[in-house]
C-alpha cells in the first residue's frame, strides 16, 4: 500500500496544516445539537486533504457513537471506511469521469430519498465536482434547496471559480492551504521513523521544498527515494533522484554573478550538471533562494518559506548581488521558467540567462544626478519667445486644423510682450501673419452640431445633408449600404418624393435590389420633415457630339470679333494719318 494511503489521517487530530478546517468541524460536531450542513465545499490544490477530511467527517457522522468529533475507528462503519472498502452508506463519486446528467440522475438522484441502510446518514462525496455538465449542475441543484434530512452532500474541487454560483451558496465553503514545509518535513520525519527509515533532517526538507504544499506529493516523493536509497536516506540521495542542487553550488553560483565572472559561472553549471542537477531543478532553486534574498533586501522578517540557509550567508550574497542585479536576475529565471515549457534546449536557456544576469550593472545613484545638467540642455525646450520670433516653428499656416490652441498662444505673446519684437526681426514680418490668420474665421462654421437635430424640408438642405445621410445609413445597415448609394446625388425634393440619380448603371441596379430589403427609404425617411418615396433613377447618358458643336460656335464667334476688330482699327488709322492702303489680302 501506498504510503499517502498507509498514513492517511483518521481522526481531525492527525490532520496535517488545516488546522482551520479542523477546528471548526470539531466544534460544529461537538455542539449539542450538532450543528451539521446538508453540504459542504472542499476547495484547494492537490494533495492537501480534501477527500480525507470528508471521509473524517462521514466517520464522525456515521459512527455508532456519532455524530462526534472523535470517530472511534472500532465500529463497522469506521473500520471499512479506514480499509477503504465499499459501504452502501458512503458513496464516492468520481465527477471526472461522470460528467453527465444521467450520472448524476443514476447515482444521487433518484436514490436520495431512500433511507440510510445501517448507519444515521447517506453521505455523497462528489471529487473534481467542477468537471460535471451545466445540465448535472441543474438536476444537482434541485437536490441541494430541498435535500432529506438524511442526506449529506460533501463537493472538493481544485477550481472552484467553475463551480455556478448556486451551487456554492447552497454549501459551507471550506478554503484548504498549502502545508508548509517544515509542517511537511515534520510529517516524513514521523512517517520515515514508523517505516523503520533514517531520514536525514536535510534531506526531509529538501522533499518538502520538492512538494510544494502538497503532501501527498511529499510522501510520494519519500516512498520513491526510499526505494533507491534503502534504510537511510541521505539529502545526497534526495538530489541524486530528485534532481537537486546542494547549496554550496548555488552560493558559488551567486558569488560569481555578483562578481560578474561569467566564465566561473559557466564553469559552476557545468559542475552542478556533472553532478546530476537537471537544468530546470537549478533554475528552480536558484529562483527559490533569490526570492528569499529579495524578502531579505526589502527588510522583510518572518518565515514566509524562507530557506534553512544561515542569516549571515543569506545577508552576505545580497550584499554581494545588489538590489538591482538581484531583482533583474530573478525576473530573467522567471522568464526563463516560461520559456523551459515550451523548448527543449533547457541548457542553452539557463546559460544565457545567467550570462546575462553576470552583465546586469548596478546604479550608481551619486553620479546620475551630476549628469543629468550635463545632458539637460540637449533636451531642453524651446523657450517660447524663440518660438514666436521663429516662422518655421509657427504652426499656424496648418488651416486644416479647426482651432489649434498652438496658433493662438504666439497673438496673445505678441499683443502683451513688444520687447520680444525687438529681439527678433523676423517677428514683426511673421507676427501680422499670425493675427491675419483666419483662426477665429472657421468659428461661423461651429454650429453645425446644432443641425444634428434639424428636420430636411427642402432641396437645400438634402443636399447640405447629404454626407450626414450617408452616415446614418452607414451606422444604421453597414458600409455596403453606403458603398451602393456612393454614386447617388440628390437631384430632386417635391412633396411627395425624393429623387437620387445615379450615374453608374451598376451602382443604380444594386441599390434598386437592395433598396427594399435593406430599408434605404425607411432610414432616409427619418431625416425627413414628413415621409416621402424614394426615387432611384439613372443619369441619362450626356450627348458626345455636344462638345464639337460647342467648341465651333465659339471659334465662329471669336472669328468674326477678330474680323470686325482687325477692320475697325484700320479704318480708323486711314483717317487719322490720312494714309492710303497699299495692299489689304481678305
């Protein structure tokens, strides 16, 4: 048998680092009445007691001097439900594997009301309750608001925030921890010793950190090293099967990159690796022992985890790191970490970041004050006096924009401030510029939000409108709405009707298909001062020979202005200078 199972509690005294728990189901049991829930919410991480405690609490429900904190573990009851045999009284559902609502409906159901066989309650533990379907939720649900007295529900889950909210309030919710290591530790310790094992204080620890709050993991762990090491296990023979670092390989690690030496840092991998570390193990206890340095470097005092390392090694490789090379090598293992998921080449990962951590300098607070005037008036702003008396710099040619706060900043200098003129000659040409700017000019153009509201009563105004039209159609059906009426002009407003001419028959025959079915008219409609009908029509094709024609009369014309103009001037210069003309073609 399994160790975990061997060594599972039997009693709430033996729990181990839920103390929490514990205790208030010992008081709720020990009242008089009892005060017991028809269910319970067991939530936590793997391997911290979930199902035990329930199978505790259905032993002190159940026992045949229960309800009472103590199960006597002499009773039929307690006796099967410590071997771990099957009860009609006790029943366990796997909800990984009985996600359904015929699941649910087969095994709770429609055999809660049945009576309990030979004990006071049927208890239902229901584990990884968080995989069951929304439908067994539901038919679960009706249960829990009207459950029989003999009934009792308990749910663990390891993800809580998926069970529904209605489940949950119809529970006692109990939150369990993570065991701390040396609660852990103490427990190998106690486990080893029954076993007839030599365990070495060392070495329990270090499984404990393996763990990580999980004690089934912990004895898992124990009962794998034990068959390697034999009858005495040594913290050499933990790292050996576990993949861990001694200590003195990480103090040597950190003296180099404090040193920034990053061949002696290499070279001290190497060595960790020749001596059957695995890549990501170093990574994790280096990340494990950097954090406590970084708890250390803020003033922290406490536990919180800590390692067994000596305060006076601890306080020395912070010294030796820093605050800033600390904090940024810890952030690189971190992200190292993430990086060791997804490749294979754990090697190359480690090495460069711990290359790069041998790089990471320290600030040096005293000289970046003293550099900073130094470089300051590379950086410093224009004063703004230079900017008026500058026209390059002036961005008040810019008229696109409506009303630039920019543009009126250098008028308002220039009215309160006439030294500055002086200074710079430029400004008196550029200034004029500036005030004659129509800056003030687009305002008249302000209060066209106030026709946001304003009803289209003429020709006029559908064709001012036009463009906020086309947008409410666009926002109301889509742009392949607006992309077929693209090509419409408004050429005609009467009582009864609006007319759009397209000039594209493609464009006209799209919008006459879609015109009903996307609703153009009903939108168009609600810009109208009354409803009308919507037109579509196509442009008539313009006359080609009309140009020619056009282009002839006005040569005809400016001929004969030329003929009569040429013949005036003649004229009038025979009679002024009494000449005769000698020769006249035409």
């Amino acid at each position: 048998m399994s160790l975990y199972r061997k060594y599972r509690p039997q009693t709430f005294e033996d729990v181990v680092g839920q103390e929490h728990v514990a205790r208030t189901l010992r008081n709720a049991l020990t009242a008089d009445p009892p005060r017991v829930a028809h269910a319970y919410l067991f939530t936590g991480p793997r391997g911290i007691g979930k199902t035990t405690n329930a199978r505790l609490l259905a032993k002190c429900l159940n026992c045949e001097s229960g309800p009472t904190p103590i199960p006597c573990n002499q009773c039929d009851f307690c006796t099967r439900v410590a071997a771990n045999q099957p009860t009609m009284d006790l029943i366990e559902i796997d909800a990984a594997s009985n996600t359904g609502v015929d699941n649910i409906r087969e095994v709770i159901i429609d055999k809660v009301g049945t009576a309990p066989a030979e004990a006071k309650y049927r208890v239902y533990i229901i584990d990884e309750v968080h995989m069951l379907s929304n439908n067994a939720f539901n038919a679960l649900l009706k249960t829990l608001e009207e459950p029989p007295p003999h009934a009792i529900f308990i749910l663990a889950t390891t993800e809580t925030h998926k069970v529904p909210a209605t489940i949950t309030s119809r529970c006692q919710r109990f939150d369990f921890r993570r065991v701390t290591p040396p609660d852990i530790a103490a427990r190998l310790l106690y486990v080893a010793d029954c076993e007839g094992i030599v365990l070495h204080a060392e070495a329990a620890k270090i499984i404990a950190r393996h763990a990580e709050g999980a004690l089934r993991d912990a004895l898992t762990l124990l009962e794998q090293v034990s068959a390697f090491a034999g009858e005495e296990i040594t913290p050499a023979d933990v790292r050996l099967v576990l993949g861990g670092v001694p200590q003195q390989l990480i103090d040597d690690l950190l003296e180099h990159i404090g040193a920034g030496d990053a061949h002696a840092t290499l070279s001290t991998l190497e060595r960790a690796v020749a001596e059957g570390a695995s890549f990501s193990q170093l990574g994790r206890d280096l990340t494990s022992y950097l954090r406590d340095l970084m708890l250390l470097s803020v003033g922290f005092e406490g536990d919180a985890g800590l390692s067994d390392v000596e305060s006076a090694t601890r306080q020395r490789h912070a010294q030796i790191l820093g605050r800033a090379r600390l904090e940024a090598t810890l952030a690189a293992l971190r992200e190292a970490s993430k990086e060791m998921r997804d490749n294979v080449d754990h090697r190359l990962i480690l090495e460069l970041t711990l290359v790069r951590a041998c790089s990471v300098q320290s600030p040096a607070p005293a000289l970046a004050p003293a550099l900073r005037p130094a470089s300051a008036p590379v950086a410093a702003p224009v004063p703004a006096w230079k900017q008026i008396a500058a026209p390059v710099q002036t961005p008040a040619p810019k008229k696109e924009e409506p009303a630039p706060i920019a543009e009126e900043a250098p008028a308002m200098s220039e009215e309160t401030a006439p030294p500055v003129e002086m200074e710079a000659r430029g400004a008196k040409e550029t200034a004029p510029e500036v005030e004659a700017a129509p800056i003030k000019e687009t305002a008249p153009e302000a209060p066209a939000p106030r026709k946001k509201g304003r009803r289209i009563a003429n020709f006029e105004d559908l064709t001012e409108l036009w463009p906020a039209v086309l947008m409410r159609i666009r926002k109301k059906i889509g742009v392949t709405a607006v992309a077929y009426l693209h090509d419409a002009q408004p050429v005609g407003f009467t009582e009864s009707e609006v007319i759009l001419e397209f000039v594209k028959e493609f464009h006209h025959a799209k919008a006459c298909d879609a015109a009903e079915r996307l609703g153009f008219e009903k939108i168009i409609n609600e810009t109208l001062d009354k409803p009308r009908k919507l037109q579509l029509r196509l442009a008539a094709p313009a006359p080609k020979a009309a140009a020619p024609v056009v282009e002839e009369i006005v040569d005809d014309e400016d001929d004969d202005f030329d003929g009569e103009a040429m013949g005036n001037i003649v004229d009038y210069a025979q009679s002024v200078f009494g000449a005769d003309i000698v020769g006249r073609s035409g």
